[in-house]
C-alpha cells in the first residue's frame, strides 16, 4: 500500500496513545481485577515491560534500516526464507490480535447499545467502515487520532464527574495479593493488551523524522497507561475490588453511573458515540497493520481486492466468534502463544538489526 | 453487467446497511410504556412484579393521570413474572428508564438478591437506581392514588430527591447494596422505607436493616437520625432541653462524615468522631430577653446538653446495631481498609458485636442571635 513519509513524532505520540483505549484495554480490569483488586495493577509491569521492548527494538531496528519499510526488511536481516517466514508471523499476529479487537468493539456495540441489530450486519458495517478508513491511508488515520485524544479526555473527564461522588478510598483497599496464583494469568492478559504496540513497526518507516521518537513512544505507553490506571481506580472505587472483577465493560458500567446533579444523567448514548469513534480510529489502525504488512509480504503495490479481500476474511473470522466468552477463550489462547512469539520475533529483529548494521559499517544512519 | 458496477452497487448495499444499522432497535416514543418505578414482592414462593407505566402521546406535551397505567404479574421467578406482564402490556414495555424499585417485605425476608438478580443482568436496572423497603406488599404502595401529586409517576422519586436534599447519603441505591453484601467484610445496608398512608399520601418512615441479604429488622426515623451522623448531610430535628427555661429547641444539624480511629486492637476499641454544626433556627425565644452578653453563655450551656444528649442516643443507637449484629455503620470495610490484620480470618459479625465503639461528639453552635 506504500507507506507516506508524513507521519509527525506528535502524530506518533497520539497513536501510541489511542491504541492503549478502547478494544482489548476494555476488558482488561475484568481479566486483572477479580482475584486481586487494586493490587493486581501490578500486573500491567509485564505489559509495560513488553511495550518498552517494543519501542526500544522498533527504534534500534529503524535506526538500522531506514532505508525500507518493516516487512521487506525482514528479508534483508535474516535472508529470504527465515525472513518469509517471520514476516508471515508478523502479518498472522497482526490479524489475530485486530480480529480480538474488533471483535471486543462489536461486542460492546451489540451487547450493549444495538442489542436487536443483527451480529452479522454490525460485523459487516463496523468492518466496512474500519477497512474504508484503512483504506485511505495512515496519513488520515494518524490526522484523526489527534482529535480522538481529546475524545479519550472528554469522557475521562465526564466518568470523572460523574462518579466522584460514589468513590470511596476504602473501597481501593487494602492493597495486597490474595490469590498469588492468579496474579499468572493476569500478567498474561496484561502482556497481550500491550503487545498491540507490535504495529508500531509498521508505522515506524512512515515517520518524517525518528529524532525523540522513541522518547515520545515510551512518553504515550506512560500515559496512556496512567488514563487505563485511573479508570481502573476509578471503577474500583465507585464499584468495590469484587464486583469490578464481574463487570466486562467498565467504562460502560461507570457512564451508566454518571448523575450529575438532576441534569446530566444516562449519558451512556453520548458516552458510546465518542468511544465509537475512537476504536473506530484505534480498529482502523490496526487493520492497516495488517493489510500493509500483507502487502509487503507479498511485495504488491496497493491493492483494493487484496486489501478488501482481507477485510472480508477478517469479518468472516469474527463471525466464528460466536460470543464473549469464546473471545475470552481465544484472546487467552494467543495471550499464552504471544508470551513465547513475541519476544521470539523481537529478539529475531533485533539480532538481524545489528549484523546488518555491522555488515553496513556498524554506524547508524 | 460490469464488475465495477458490481462494485458499485456492493458498496451502495454496504452503505445502505451501514446507515440503517440503527434502525433495528428503533423506539418510537408514543409506541412505549415507559417504566419508572418497579414493584417486587414474594409471596407463596411466586415473585410478584408491578410496573408503574407512563404512556406517552406525541400530541401532548404535557403528562396527565391519564397516560398513566400499573400492571402487574407473577411466575416462579422474576423472569417469569417480567414475561407475564409483557403478555399483557398494551405497549412494549420499556425499562431502561427505571429509576425506583421497591421491595416488599416478602422479598426482602426471603433473598433481596435474587429479586435484583435477573433485572441486574439484562441491564434494566442500573446500579444508580434508588432502593424503597416496603412494610407489607410493595406492589400496594404503586396502586395508592396520592392527591398531593398532579403527576403520580414523579412522587416517590420527589420525595427521594427531596430527601436527598436535605440528608446527604440518605437514599440507598442498588450500588451500595453490591457493595455491602458481596464485600469480603459483611455488611449490612439501610433501605429508606416507604410507607402509604390510607389511600391518599405516602412518606418516608425509618428504614429497613438488610444484612446478608436478608431484612434484619425495620429501624424508625429516630434511628435513622443516628445513622446520618455516619453519611453525614443535613437534618433538622427537635431536641428537648432540660435544666433551662426553654423546653425544645428546633436544630439544624450540619453533619460531616464520620471520621473512624483505631484506640486499641486487643481488645478492640475504636472512636467514631462526629463533627457537626448546630444552628437553632426555632423556639429560641429564651435569647430574646437576653442581653447580647449573655447569649455566648447561654450558647454553650445549650452546645453542652445538645452535645450530651445527641452523643447518649448516638451510642444507643450503635449499641443497638451491634446486638443485631448488622455492621450498617461500614466498620469493618473501614477496619480491613486500613487494619485488615485485625479482621482477617476472624469472625466478623462477633467481633463487631463485642468490639467498644467510643463516640466523641464534636458541635458548636453558630449564630445563635441571628434571625
């Protein structure tokens, strides 16, 4: 599809961002929160530890190859058949992990606001939407996350408002590990929700300028992980340690709470219209992923069917899914796969890096 | 025909679909009967549901007695009874606007949980809906015709929000109740009660005690004037005084928040510190003859029996709460906040019946010579 090279380090800093709201960090409090209350937030280290690396390999690796974009380079670090073949790990990571994503928003959607719309019609609406955004490139995607964040900050503000006088300290506390044995699964599902930042590659090659690139990615995970720690504390406070851990879509629970005198109440409608905005934007984002790197894997210039064709194979993909809890099921499955895959494809990345930095003279570019 | 214009057309029927995504769940307004208050009773193991419906006609802007209509229905379970009334509902019942539920006192002795239970998790309920107790069979209290209402619909959540306006904390909502009943700590809950009087009114009146989900008993306003020094708020309430000329005096009762300390863990000894500001605002007739000099004196030996008085009935009340063994005072989430040594694999429910609770009473009377 051709990557543009128009993309800002402050565009990059609101990407980073915006993939840490919505889709998959929706569901996170549910799959941190039941067994451990305010104390298993200490699981989001191993996510953010995984996000770190991320960044750290992506800049070291663009740093090296600046030259070419993520995928064909692939090829040039670790030779043609090892880099095939991970690269075809990139494309399928990228797929499955939009698949869950979307599939979270849909849920959301269906669940929740259009519960008598048919599953298969929203499927076909939100991914004929989402792959029309993609469609037009990361220029328009990166231009809208700039108006997304401040969406991200409207509705922390409204849930902020409109909780503040249920939240109760006593309710965080206290803080200590109940159940060590679930702290496991947690770090898992953390890992996974930060392991989004893998697109990163692909939007690397698209910067203008990599100078404080890295600084300003690490600078978003931060705060994008503060904006996902205050809603947590923030559900945890109004809601108590135990029934957070029963609640799927926190952010929704808390809009529903919201009662501001006796003039802004049931504001969920308003609530939804701006976060459907953002995962549209955020669902966008990775579906460029995953069509970019598939047209790099196949070393086409941009294509509408294979672009499309994509599309529909994802949409069909998450027809399979027949419900939240098979999601649960799936997302844990490839949560266990990514613990060993990612930091397998990074260290490949990394290792191939270096020896094609040293085979090019050593000096970064 | 042509694949672009396949295409085409794909795409117009992609669009089409994509904008009319909303119209499945469509609402037409003067199509539904909108739910404001909800009733549930258990009697004879049947759940007994009676929804307060609000008809609305788009010709009208105004709501008359007229649009309004209760129904009824009952099954073995509160899904059952909610589908008995669809039968027979002249709309489509829409609940997404519930904002009362009151619970009879069958209900309330056999599993208040289950009673919320259903309606919880098809999301009619939401967690910020307010909670009524009611003495008797709930379902009654929708079928009184109040005159003192034009629009019926909007008195028990008149009444509630005027409640609320004078006493901080003092409506209970299915939240609170969550937060209770499934902490690590057992506590117990207050349900304001309603009560109808005859045919014609209905008032607020005490409360009922809900522990483990079950009612532990029905507590009287006097009570409930105790238990808001813990929520804090505003009240009046008249005190008689003795040892002055003047027998009563009207009060009104800034209450802060209880601030709970820890004296001693073994045995266990705490001290709930009450702070209010107290400003008569009737029967002050004894200041009037006064000199201006004399009312400071007058001022603190009023501050001294309302402080003695109000700190004897406050410990009556917490002596009473703690023989029924219902921590409606939220001791224990308090205690395993910020002691859970003390609490932790102990038997709360008896430590808190045996545990030495001081009140420390902290008033000052303000402006007692201003009208």
């Amino acid at each position: 599809m051709g990557s543009s090279k128009l993309i800002s380090t402050r565009e990059l800093f609101y990407i980073v961002l915006l993939l840490h709201q919505g889709g998959v960090f929706w569901v996170l409090p549910y799959l941190q929160v039941k067994e451990n209350g305010t104390a298993s937030l200490v699981s989001l280290l191993s996510g953010l530890l995984l996000g770190a690396l991320i960044i750290a390999v992506c800049a070291f690796w663009g740093s090296r190859c600046r030259e070419t974009t993520f995928i064909p380079s692939l090829t040039q670090l670790l030779g043609k058949p090892l880099g095939k073949i991970v690269g075809l790990l990139f494309v399928l990571f990228y797929a499955a992990f939009a698949v869950i994503s979307l599939y979270t928003c849909i849920e959301v959607i269906g669940g929740q606001l259009l519960l008598e719309t048919p599953r298969t019609l929203l499927i076909c609406t939100v991914f004929l939407l989402v792959g029309w955004l993609s469609w037009n490139g990361l220029e328009d995607m990166a231009r809208l996350t700039v108006l997304c964040v401040v969406l991200v900050a409207a509705i922390l503000l409204l849930a902020l408002a409109g909780s503040v006088e249920l939240f109760s300290v006593e309710n965080l506390l206290p803080l200590e590990l109940r159940s060590v044995d679930d702290v496991r699964p947690a770090l898992l599902h953390s890992t996974f929700a930060y392991s989004g930042l893998m697109i990163l590659f692909m939007i690397y090659p698209a910067l203008n300028q990599t100078r404080r690139a890295a600084s300003g990615m690490l600078l978003a995970m931060v705060v994008s992980t503060g904006i996902f720690v205050v809603w947590v504390l923030l559900a945890l406070g109004v809601f108590g340690q135990f029934s957070t851990g029963s609640m799927i879509w926190l952010p929704l629970e808390l809009a529903r709470m919201i009662r501001i005198s006796s003039f802004l109440e049931r504001t969920e409608a308003l609530f939804a219209v701006l976060w459907l905005a953002i995962v549209f934007v955020n669902s966008s984002l990775l579906l460029w992923s995953v069509s970019e790197s598939l047209h790099q894997l196949l070393e086409r210039q941009k294509s509408r069917w294979l672009h499309w064709g994509l599309v529909t194979l994802m949409a069909l993909a998450c027809m399979q899914i027949k419900d939240i809890l098979r999601m649960f099921a799936l997302e844990w499955q490839l949560a266990r796969g990514s613990v060993v895959l990612l930091p397998l494809l990074l260290v490949l990345v990394l290792a191939g890096s270096w020896l094609y930095g040293r085979r090019k003279g050593g000096a970064p570019q | 025909m042509k694949p672009s214009v396949i295409w085409k057309l794909l795409l117009l029927f992609c669009i089409t679909a994509a904008f009319c995504n909303g119209c499945w769940d469509k609402k037409e307004f003067n199509q539904l009967a909108i739910a404001q208050t909800i009733a549930i009773d258990y009697e004879d193991g049947q759940y007994q549901l009676t929804i307060q419906l609000l008809m609305p006609n788009a010709a009208e802007e105004t709501i008359s007695s007229e649009q309004m209509w209760v129904i009824d229905g009952q099954g073995d379970s509160v899904g059952d009874a909610l589908e008995q009334i669809s039968f027979c509902a002249p709309r489509e019942i829409y609940l997404e606007h519930l904002d009362i539920v009151l619970l009879g006192q069958g209900l309330l002795e056999h599993d208040m949980g289950q009673g919320l239970e259903f309606l919880m998790k098809q999301h009619v309920l939401r967690r910020r809906t307010s909670l009524l107790a009611v003495e008797g069979r709930a379902g009654d209290i929708l079928q009184a015709k109040p005159d003192l209402a034009d629009v019926d619909i909007f008195y028990l959540s008149n009444l509630l929000r005027d409640q609320k306006r004078r006493v901080k904390g003092s409506s209970t909502i299915i939240n609170d109740y969550y937060l209770a009943m499934n902490d690590t700590v057992p506590g117990a809950v207050v349900i304001p009660r309603i009560v109808a009087k005859g045919e014609k009114e209905l008032c607020l009146d005490g409360g009922a005690l809900v522990y483990q989900k079950e009612l532990a008993g029905w507590v009287d306003q006097q009570w409930l004037t105790s238990y808001h020094w813990i929520t804090g708020g505003r009240e009046i309430y008249t005190l008689p005084l003795e040892q002055t000329q003047q027998r009563a005096v009207t009060l009104d009762i800034h209450k802060k928040r209880c601030q709970w300390e820890l004296l001693s863990a073994e045995p266990l000894r705490v001290r709930a510190n009450l702070q209010g500001s107290i400003y008569i605002v009737e029967n002050d007739t004894l200041a009037e003859t006064l000199p201006l000099q004399q009312i400071e004196q007058l001022n603190r030996q009023v501050e001294t029996q309302v402080k003695q008085q109000l700190t004897e009935q406050i410990q009556k009340d917490f002596k009473q709460v703690q023989q029924q063994g219902c921590d409606v005072l939220r001791l224990g989430r308090w205690l395993y906040a910020w002691h859970p040594e003390l609490v932790r694999g102990r038997d709360w429910p008896q430590l808190f019946g045996e545990l030495e609770i001081e009140v420390n009473l902290e008033t000052e009377i303000e402006l007692y010579e201003l009208k």
